[in-house]
C-alpha cells in the first residue's frame, strides 16, 4: 500500500482562466469604491452643500442670493441668530402651511366662495410678510455690524449673484 499523505495527494486541477478575471475585477470594484468616496466626500466638503445644510432654515426668511453673498463668518452668525429665532420661523412656517391647506380646500369647495379664497390670500400675504420682516430684521443686524468696506464687498458679491439668477 502506497502512503498519500496530504502533501503527496494531487491536487484537483484548477482552469487557468478563473485566476485571469479575479485582479481585474478586484481593481475595477476598487476603483469604484474610491469614486464614490471621493464623491461622497467632495459633495460632503463643497461650499453648496455646506450651504444646503447650514442655510435651509434661514432661505424662507432672507432670500438664498442675500444670504450667499454674505461672507462664511457672516453666514454663520446669520444660522445661529436664526437658530436663537427659530421657534418664531417655525410657527410662521407652521402658519403659512396652515393657510395653504385652508387655501386649496376653499378652491375646491362646492358652491365656490371666492371671498373666502380672497381672505385666505389676505392672510398668506400677511403671514408671508411677517416672515420676510423676520429675514430682514437678521440681516439688518449683520449688515450693521459690516464696516463700510466689507458692506461694499457685500453688495459686490449680491450683484454677482444676482447677475447668475438673471442668467439662467
């Protein structure tokens, strides 16, 4: 009788292409994994996501092209005064959508009350206006606190981005 230890047993025979496409698939999912790193990452660390995270609260009060063109030290002490304000934005926002339902279910009542329609608008213009006062009472704080030179580079900057929104 022969001894075979595990050693001396053959060993089954292995197609030579299963080896060819391992590397290359590895490097590709690699590849992969590294893009969408890297574009998780960039959106993570680009000045618009950062301004979508931070500036979500204020847009509703202030205006997205005002509060883009204010520098990153202003904009940040904007989000917190907004932050300090927020019980106030929010029941205005709360109020607004109020109004809105109110407002859809008037245009869709039978027979159709075209003073209730009017009044409901009357009073979304007026909630609307309560929330702009709001955004500009915030902004009027930072631009008081502007040198004449930094609310210059301010306005510059407004320009700018209005001259983009004009553009589209």
């Amino acid at each position: 009788m022969t001894d075979t230890s595990p050693e001396q047993q053959p060993k089954p025979a292995t197609p030579r292409h299963r080896g060819r496409w391992v590397m290359p698939l590895l490097f590709v999912s690699l590849a992969v994994n590294l893009l969408v790193v890297g574009l998780v990452v960039g959106h993570a660390l680009s000045p618009d996501a950062r301004f979508e995270r931070e500036g979500r609260p204020a847009r509703g009060v202030i205006g997205e092209p005002f509060i883009r063109a204010l520098p990153d030290a202003d904009r940040r002490a904007l989000m917190r005064d907004v932050m300090q304000d927020r019980d106030r934005i929010r029941e205005s926002r709360e109020s607004l959508k109020q109004r809105f339902e109110a407002f859809l279910a008037a245009l869709r009542a039978v027979p159709f009350d075209s003073d209730e329609v009017r009044r409901l608008l009357l009073e979304q213009r007026e909630a609307a206006v309560g929330r702009q006062e709001i955004g500009e009472a915030l902004l009027m704080k930072r631009l008081d606190e502007m040198s004449d030179d930094e609310r210059a580079a301010y306005a510059d900057r407004l320009e700018e981005s209005l001259a983009r929104l004009r553009r589209r």
